[in-house]
C-alpha cells in the first residue's frame, strides 16, 4: 500500500553510529511505506527531513514481532540494514512489540533476532545485538555475475582495487586500501556500485586492518542507493567475514567507522552490536514537501 501524498507522516528519526533513518510506524496493517519519490524527498539532506533511508514498521506474522521495510535514501527498496534494524527496535521496543528483551523481525533479506539493552531509567533501547544471519560467498546467492567472489579487480583513474564480494542479505563488494582515510570513496564509489558484474548493484566497502590493535579493521563505506555514510552495519559485516575468510582477523571483529565503532562476532552467523540514538520524532506533510 502507498501512502497518499496527501496524508501526514508521522516519523521517528534516529541513529546508529551515524547511519540515520527515519521510521515510520504501520503496526496497524493499515498504511504502509510511501512512493518512492516521496521517500526520497524525505530523505533528502536539503529539502526534506534527511536520512540515508526510511524503515516502515509493518505487523509481524508467523511469530515475527514485525516486518521491517527498508527503502534507500534514492527511494529504492533494499534487503536489509543492520544499522537500521536497530533503529527499528529502538521505536518497536517503545510501541510495544517483543518482549522486551528479544524482537523477531522479519526483512526482505530474511528472518532477524535483535537482543535489546535498555536503559533501566527510562526504558529506551540503547543498545542492540542483531544476529544478521550466514555470510554467504556464493555468486548466485549475493549474487555476483562471475566464477569466484575472490581476488576481485576493478580499475578507475590509475587505481587498481582489489578484494572479495560477499552476501550478508544484500551484495557487497570489499576492497582492501591502505588508508580508507584517503580512498576516494566519493569519486570511485558510484562506479563500483553499478560493476556490471553485480546485476542489483552492490555496497562497497574500503577497509583496512588496524595499525594499532588485533582484530579490528578500519571502514568507509559507499552504500548502495545512498552514496557515502558514516556507518553500514551489513558493511561491517561483510567486512569482517571477509577479513576473518583470509585469515587478517578472530572470531570476533571491532570495525571503526566515522560514526563509531560496531562489534561483529562471526560463527555459523554474524550478530552485530553497536549503540542506538533516538533523535527527534516529526510530523510531515507530505503535500508541502512534494511541492
């Protein structure tokens, strides 16, 4: 169902380790996600409200608390978001969902467990665990038109990059740099983005291992449909599985991006931690921003 241009939207945005989403909730069956062009107007940095994407709240079936709906910052429907399911339980867990303890939600990159922390003052998510489920280095599953996801090469401008594609619900790209810090991320990013070996596109991950602790990597990302932010948590979990993969890390991963750090502990699936930040909730009218 789409929503009307007509009718206002009533969002929670918030944050998780500086990748920021608004959430709208729908738990009542009866609303569901905006157009894709409205959507990206909210997300908008300069003419709407700004996020790198907006999460609807759908009711859950089949023992799921809910079903979480991701579409990117540019409006198009994606799998998943490890940053945004904790972004989803932070307003779930406030709505009434789960047990307080546990949420089961259902994404289009298959079912997720997400364990809340709660601040015992007021009852907020502050923390969440998010079991992200099997990494998968499968090219029909990630999926990846080539022989191999590994030892990838890609050229642009004079730089050869190199690295692994990975599937953790959504297909990614990880290439290892010497310093993310002065990869052009911004410049080469869209490009590997739209390689032509990745028929739905994919994330792209630039990273490096710590100089100065084990197990830890450094990332920045460019995330599909969205363009460069400060976090990805599916990102930082290829990343991880990838670098785990070669050997460079342990079975659990501290991964430093610009919006923070995320823990991954990799087994027969990845589970995700990192904080949640509440912003501010908004009502929109969506006529005037579509104007």
């Amino acid at each position: 169902m789409v929503v009307p241009v007509t009718a206002p939207l009533t969002l929670a945005k918030l944050h998780a380790t500086g990748n920021d989403f608004l959430v709208q909730v729908a738990l009542d069956g009866t609303s569901g996600p905006p157009a894709p062009d409205v959507v990206a107007g909210l997300c908008d940095r300069h003419r709407g409200v700004g996020a790198d994407g907006l999460i609807t709240i759908e009711p859950g079936t089949e023992g799921a608390d809910c079903v979480m709906v991701l579409h990117n910052a540019d409006g198009g429907r994606a799998e998943m978001s490890g940053n945004g399911a904790r972004c989803l339980a932070w307003v779930a867990h406030r709505e009434g969902a789960g047990d307080g303890k546990r949420l089961i939600v259902d994404t289009d990159g298959g079912r997720r467990e997400i364990d809340l922390e709660l601040d015992p003052a007021t009852d907020a998510v502050v923390h969440a665990t998010v079991d992200m489920g099997p990494v998968t280095f499968d090219p029909i599953e990630i999926p990846l038109h080539a022989p191999s996801p590994f030892d990838l090469e890609a050229t642009f401008h004079g730089t050869t990059y190199r690295g692994d594609a990975a599937g953790v619900g959504n297909p990614h790209l990880v290439l290892f740099v010497e310093d993310p810090a002065t990869a052009r991320v911004t410049q080469h990013g869209p490009r590997l983005e739209h390689d032509e070996r990745f028929p739905n596109r994919t994330n792209v991950e630039f990273i490096a291992l710590s100089p100065t602790e084990p197990d830890a990597l450094i990332m920045r990302v460019w995330e599909r449909g969205v363009g460069e932010t400060l976090s990805c948590g599916t990102g930082a979990c290829a990343s991880a599985a990838v670098a785990h993969h070669r050997g460079l890390v342990g079975d659990r991963v501290v991964v430093h991006v610009p919006g923070g750090d995320l823990t991954i502990d990799l087994g027969t699936t990845l589970r995700l931690g990192g904080p949640v930040q509440h912003v501010f909730d908004v009502d929109v009218d969506l006529e005037g921003l579509c104007r």
